[in-house]
C-alpha cells in the first residue's frame, strides 16, 4: 500500500478483485497501517461527503455488479463502500457481443452500460444493497441533462442510499441508443467543462445526497474539468473511468470489440491513472477517489 | 456456494500431444461440484495474462488412501494461458475460484429412451462428469443405456474413450479423416442416428451408411464443443424434435455474473411469446446463467 497516499488528500481505492486473489480485508489494511505507523493503531475511517467509510476501500462501478454476485466470494461488510454498477432511466440492452477482451496486462471492455433501468433496480437490486450494512452509492448515467436529474429525484426517495457517482465519462454507450456496433467520436459530457458544470450543478439542485462525479481521462486537461465539476458541486472525485482504446485481430483484420472500440482498464493504465489522481490532487481540495488498475495483492 | 482457493496440484499430465488433464485437490469445489459447471484458474502469478481461464469439470474423483474427493480438468494447449498451465508442477499451488455457472439439467427419461453425449474435441470434457452422474442415476439393471459420441481430428485425438466405457457407456467415434471408424463430422454421425428411428429425416438427405447403434431411438442430447458444431446439433436437435442442451463459450471477465462481459442473444421468455417480434433477445450470462443452454432459446449469430 505504498502508494495509498501518493499526495495528500488522495484516496485510493482498491478494487475489482477479478484477477489475483482478492481478499479484499480490514485486517491487511490495519496491518499495512501499523507498518506504517510504528505500531501505534490508527483509524482508517474516512469521509466523503458525508458519507462516512469505515475503511477507504471501494469497488469500482460496472466491476462489481450489484454486490450479490459476489456475496458468496466476498465478505461484503468489509468494503468502506460499495459503488453499482451504472444505472440508467430506463433499461438498457447493452452492446454487441464480444464486449470483454484480454490485452497486455489489461481488459478493454465495451459493455454499453446494460442495465435494468432505474425502476428495476429499485425493485430488485437495492433491496439486497440496503441490507448489507455499508454505504452504497449508485452510479447514473444518461446521455441528457434531464435523465440525471430524473434519476437523481427518483432515487433521492430512496432510502439507504448514501451518495450517487455521476457517470459521465463512460466510453462505450457513444450511439447507444441504436443497437448496432458503431465507433463515434460523440463528445462525453466529461470531455467539456460547461456540459460538466451544468450537470453537476442540476444534479446538485435535486438532492442532498454526497456527489461523485467520474471523470475521464480522454482529455487535454482534467484539471479544468475537475475543477467545473467542484464549482457545480461535487464532494468527491472518482478518477478516472476507462480510457477510450481498441484491439485488432490480426488473422481477420477486424476489431476485436463489437463496439469497435472500447475502454481499456487494469494495470496497464495504472501509471497513467497515477498521474491523472496527482495532477488533480494538487489543484483540488475535495477527496479523491483513485481507480485504474488497482488489484488487491496479498504477498 | 462458490468459493476460491488455493488448491494443490496433485498432477499434470499430457494424455496425447496438446492435450493435459490436470488434478486438484479442492474437495470444498468438488463436493459442490455439478456437471457443466467450470472453474475458473488463475495461471499466472503476475498480472499477464490478466484474467482467470475457464475450464469444465471434468471428473470428480474419490481418492482411496485420504478419503478426499479430488477434480480433474482437461485441458488442450491454445495460448498463453495454457502454456502456463502446462509447467504446473504437483504439490503447487493453483488459486481456483468455483464451481461455477449453471450445469446440465438432467431430463427424466423412461428407461427405454436414452441420452446422447455427443463431444467435439477438447468439448468432450465435461461430458465425462455428466455420464459418471448419468450412470449414477440409472438403475444396475439398464446399464449401458448412455450413448456418447465422440467427434476428434485425427484417431490420435480420440479423447476420453476408456473413462466412458468403463462408464459403461456406448461409444461411437467420428474423425475427420476417417483415420478411425466413422469418417465425417461427429454431427453427421449423430445425424445416422437420429434419422433411422425418426420420420423426420429431411427429405432428399441420403445418409452415408448405417450405423449400427444398439440404442436407440434416441430421446435428448447433451452436447459441447466448438460453436459451429454446437449450431448443426442445434439444428439437428429442431429437425428430430429432440430436447437438447449445449455448453458455450464466450470471453469472461469476472466469471460470476457481474460484469456482464459475457452474453449471449436469447429468445426472451413468456409470458408473450406471440407479441414477440423476430428481431426480439434478450442477453444472458454465459458465466452465470449458463454455460449450459437449452438449444430452443439460443438465437445463432
Ligand atoms: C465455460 C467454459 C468452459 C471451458 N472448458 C474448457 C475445458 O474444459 N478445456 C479446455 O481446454 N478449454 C476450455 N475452455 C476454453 C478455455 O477457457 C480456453 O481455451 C482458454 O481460456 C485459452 O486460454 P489461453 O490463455 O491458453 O489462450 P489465449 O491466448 O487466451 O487464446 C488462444 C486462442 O483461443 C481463443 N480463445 C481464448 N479463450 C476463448 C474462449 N473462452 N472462447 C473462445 N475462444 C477463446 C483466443 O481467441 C485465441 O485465438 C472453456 C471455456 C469456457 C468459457
Ligand atoms: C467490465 C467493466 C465495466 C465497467 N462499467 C462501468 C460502469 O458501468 N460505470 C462506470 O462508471 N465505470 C465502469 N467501468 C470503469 C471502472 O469503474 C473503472 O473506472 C476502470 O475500470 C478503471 O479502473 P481499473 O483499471 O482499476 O479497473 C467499467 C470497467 C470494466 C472493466
Ligand atoms: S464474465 Fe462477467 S458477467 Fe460473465
């Protein structure tokens, strides 16, 4: 955990546990935390917005499902917080499959945002979230102005939700509507600073849940961003979402994706994640939530 | 329940070239264990390859001497992963989650009707854990009531012969070349058996010699193996109104249904199949709600 706190203020979390082992504990943390500190016992609660973790471990959101995938692999009340996967208004169908391939050290996905839709989610998933015990965000999507703050009043009725991440920088729904492979280069709200301002702050007018919003590294500079989405009201970062990529078979010439392109996650962009959560720490005075080739490694 | 563990490697051997069956000691995994299921390992220490490989259950074992039950895999060498694998050496540790996915449902069968297994290359796999638990199921008296057909390349690719008769399986095998017994494709000969016992035989369709088969008619089919052939044996299976389920594969990611990486275009379930549209799917999990799938819902790209 060297490099839990590469600056001050920045918060990493640690997540999907796909690859190596992934305990996901308390006790390696405490542990590592006691290395750190001479034996003397420190806290590793913390705060986002005001929302308050136990420990500043998290899942990121499409990683993780709704929790109950993994309730029989992973010992649940132990996250700090536990992050959805992206919901939207209504349901989505997703991408053309293959959505997942494997590349150097990382994962290019293209899921496409699949998703119950927010009713659905409601009925069936949360039910199962509100009883684990920890703090449960809900990551929303939209591709207008409108469906975030729609999905921000429908759930802000709910109870036993702690905060809502704003997925804005999510790659793979560009043309989603449609259900066809299509590659655009459709801007994300999270590539421009007055989108991001706007919707920040709408979403920040309709509830007073914690804020996250989920910025994307597919731009010249995240700091402005991040600082558009602090002045619209943010309580906390999530950097970084995945970075807009794809992969070619060389025997068939074509993508290898059903989107074409994809988002590419893993250790791979860990370096590149690093710098990002950097570079916006020393601009910014909010928590930063840190992901981008995380695994949880217990030597 | 799933679970993952660090599992020692009892043994690593190749059977014939390219093809490994492998050994565990997980009896958490094993006891929990149902045909069609997978595992899902970790080859490498590091980060690359990245994500865990897919493997059938291939065989639950009871070992005598420590009264445990041990598990096999059968693995055939593709890429990287797999060359990893091969290097496993025993008393090493494999990090394993499982067992995991939706396994074969067996059909209640009169016992005048009989399965068929029918395995294409490295697919034959779990086919072996489905017969032991078939076998396991039918009365002493109608032994011999599985037939399993065995598709291979080559004659030295026939894999899995033995551990099904001593099942007390009937075999057919088909290769490619002809090489041994039926020349052809394991669906053509599923095909000769189906179609002696069945007014249904498309009409026109010369069939290329009988196969003497001692059980039939036949009354549902197990099947796995590449996708081609998993689609004609699907076809097959419509042709002669004969249930059948198949195992698929699809790239995964997590492996336990969350990330939803890896789906598949099925027919959305009642209550309105007439209002239904052609182009209407819905996408399931192969690492979740299948791999196993009854051919009817599947929708073949
Ligand atoms: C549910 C399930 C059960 C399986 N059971 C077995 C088994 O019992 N025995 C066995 O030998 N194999 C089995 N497989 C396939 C096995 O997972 C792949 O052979 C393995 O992942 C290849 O890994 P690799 O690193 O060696 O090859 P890679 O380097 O990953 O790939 C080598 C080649 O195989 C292709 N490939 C890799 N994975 C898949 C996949 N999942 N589907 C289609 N093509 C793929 C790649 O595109 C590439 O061309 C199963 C797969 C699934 C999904
Ligand atoms: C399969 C998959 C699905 C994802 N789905 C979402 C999603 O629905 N919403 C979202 O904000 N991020 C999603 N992400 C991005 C991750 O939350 C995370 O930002 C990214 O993977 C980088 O972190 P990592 O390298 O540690 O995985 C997804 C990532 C993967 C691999
Ligand atoms: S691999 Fe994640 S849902 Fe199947």
């Amino acid at each position: 955990m060297a490099e839990m706190n590469p600056v001050k203020k920045v918060r990493r979390d640690i997540k999907h546990p796909w690859g190596k082992s992934a305990p996901l504990d308390n006790e390696y943390l405490t542990r590592q935390a006691e290395c750190f500190s001479n034996g003397v016992k420190i806290s590793l609660e913390t705060k986002l917005g005001k929302i308050k973790l136990r420990n500043p471990v998290m899942v990121a959101s499409g990683t993780f499902g709704y929790a109950e995938e993994f309730a029989e692999l992973v010992d649940l009340k132990k996250l700090g917080a536990i992050v959805t996967k992206t919901i939207t208004l209504n349901p989505r169908k997703g991408n053309l499959p293959p959505r997942i391939v494997e590349t150097p050290c990382g994962i290019l996905n293209a899921i496409g945002l699949e998703n119950p839709g927010v009713e659905d989610f409601i009925q069936e998933k949360l039910l199962f979230l509100k009883k684990i015990g920890v703090p449960i965000i809900v990551s929303i999507g939209g591709d207008k102005i409108e469906e975030f703050v729609e999905l921000t009043r429908r759930l802000s009725k709910e109870e036993g939700i702690s905060g809502l991440e704003l997925n804005i920088s999510c790659p793979n729904v560009q043309q989603a509507t449609s259900h066809k492979p299509q590659a655009t280069s459709q801007k994300l709200i999270a590539q421009d600073e007055d989108a991001t301002y706007e919707l920040v702050k709408a979403v920040r007018e309709n509830t007073n849940l914690t804020l996250i919003a989920k910025l994307s590294p597919n731009v010249t500079d995240i700091v402005t961003i991040a600082k558009s989405a602090v002045k619209g009201g943010s309580d906390a970062l999530s950097l970084i979402n995945t970075f807009s990529a794809m992969a070619i078979d060389i025997e068939t010439r074509k993508p290898k994706l059903g989107n074409i392109i994809g988002g590419l996650s893993g250790p791979a962009i860990k370096p590149l994640a690093l710098k990002t959560v950097w570079e916006v720490a020393q601009q910014i005075d909010i928590p930063i939530i840190g992901m981008g080739g995380r695994l949880f490694e217990k030597k | 329940m799933i679970i993952q563990i660090l599992s020692k490697v009892i043994s690593n051997t190749q059977i014939v070239e390219n093809y490994f069956k492998m050994c565990l000691d997980a009896p958490a995994v094993a006891q929990k264990a149902e045909p069609g299921q997978f595992i899902y390992v970790h080859t490498s220490d590091g980060y690359q390859p990245l994500l865990r490989r897919a493997f059938s259950i291939h065989n639950i074992r009871r070992e005598k001497r420590e009264n445990r039950e041990q598990m096999e895999i059968l693995y055939k060498v593709r890429g990287e992963g797999t060359r990893i694998l091969v290097e496993k050496k025993a008393g090493e540790k494999l990090d394993i989650i499982g067992p995991l996915g939706k396994g074969f449902t067996l059909y209640p069968l009169p016992s005048t009707l009989y399965p068929v297994l029918v395995g294409g290359g490295v697919g034959i796999a779990p086919l072996v854990f489905l017969a032991q638990n078939l076998a396991k199921n039918q009365k002493p008296k109608t032994k011999n009531r599985i037939l399993v057909l065995i598709g291979a390349k080559t004659k030295k690719e026939i894999l899995c012969k033995d551990e099904f008769e001593r099942l007390g399986c009937e075999v057919k095998v088909a290769t490619d070349d002809g090489s041994q017994s039926f020349k052809g494709k394991v669906t053509e000969l599923l095909e000769e058996i189906l179609a002696p016992s069945s007014k249904l035989q498309a009409p026109g369709r010369e069939l290329k010699k009988p196969v003497t088969c001692s059980l039939q008619p036949v009354a549902c089919i197990y099947a796995c193996g590449p996708s081609p052939m998993l689609k004609e044996i699907a076809q097959l299976a419509q042709q002669y109104k004969i249930p059948c389920q198949v195992s698929l594969e699809e790239r995964m990611a997590c492996g336990v249904g969350a990330c939803r990486g890896c789906v598949l275009k099925v027919v959305p379930p009642p209550p309105s199949p007439l209002l239904r549209s052609p182009q209407d799917f819905i996408y399931k999990r192969v690492c979740k709600d299948g791999p196993v799938f009854e051919t009817g819902e599947i929708i073949w790209e």
